[in-house]
C-alpha cells in the first residue's frame, strides 16, 4: 500500500509532480475569472460612457485610462488558462509534416524555446514594474500609479510561464508530445 509520502510526490506522464500542475491550473482558473471580470467591466464601462455622453453630455473621466487598464487585466489574465487549453495558435505548417520522433523534437524544441522566451519577458516586466514604481510613474487623468498594472501583468506572465512549462510534459496523441 502507497504512502502518503509517495502519493504526494505522484507524477504526471512520470516528469511532473501532479500537485505542480494541479496548482498552476488552478491559479490560471483564477486568473481567468478575473480576466472575466474586467472584461465586463470593460463592456460596462463603455455602455455607459457612451449612453452618458449622448444623453447627459457628460461622460466618465479617466474612461481612456480605466478601459486601458482594464484591458490589460482582462487579456493578461486569460494568457495561462488559455495556453493550457491549447487556445493558442502554433505554427504547425513544418511540424504538422513531421511524424514520431522528429515530430516529438521539435515540438519539445519549440515549447522549450517558449517557455524560455516567457522567462525572459516574465523577468523584464517585473524589472519594468520597479523602474516605474521608482519613477512614481502614474496615468495622465486619473493619476493611477501605472507600476501596479506592469506588477499584475508580470505575475500573468509568471503563471503563464508556468503553464508553458507544464505544457513541455504533456503528452500527445500518438504517443508524441503535443
């Protein structure tokens, strides 16, 4: 009979602890609930700066800032969860010609190469995010400090890191990688 030891270091396609992809989905669910949100609020946003500016001639101050705000939160949001659920679009004209273990290589060679692009962007926004907050750096009309957002969004691009690495040890069918 397993230990609780040995079922908590159980794994996946025999690479990755379970609770490590269990974990990032679950984080990439949540995010992606809040990429909901902002995108509702986006959309009332919107309908009612318009419906105010045509009816009562006064629309929302800061609409430019907060839909522009809002916008990254709701497309940062939703990056991981979509990469898990394979919503991304992959070049696959080469690849798609390819079978077995050339297929697999290459495959394995471009979501590598992913996963260490996102590394890098990931690394570049949080460094981005300190220089503004050292600026104090905030929107021109509603004067919100812009180093939040760059924060938020490293932290998207943190998960959606993650999911591209969880995605190198997936398996395809086939037997290839997917």
């Amino acid at each position: 009979m397993p230990r609780a030891a040995d079922s908590a270091s159980a794994q996946v396609d025999g690479t990755l602890p379970i609770q490590t992809t269990s974990l990032v989905r679950r984080i990439s669910v949540w995010l992606n609930y809040l990429s909901y949100a902002a995108l509702a609020g986006l959309m009332l946003l919107v309908t009612v700066n318009v419906i105010l500016r045509a009816v009562f001639k006064t629309p929302i101050l800061g609409t430019y800032d907060i839909s522009g705000f809002l916008t990254v939160v709701a497309i940062g949001c939703g990056l991981a969860l979509c990469s898990l659920d394979n919503g991304h679009i992959e070049i696959g004209l080469f690849v798609d010609k390819t079978k077995g273990q050339t297929h697999r290589w290459i495959t394995a060679a471009g979501r590598a190469l992913t996963c260490a692009i996102l590394a890098v962007y990931t690394y570049a926004m949080f460094d981005y995010g300190a220089r503004l907050m050292k600026a104090k750096e905030v929107s021109v009309t509603t004067k919100t400090p812009l180093h939040l957002f760059v924060y938020l969004l490293a932290v998207c691009f943190l998960v959606f890191t993650l999911a591209a690495l969880v995605r190198i040890f997936e398996k395809v069918p086939g037997g290839a990688q997917k």
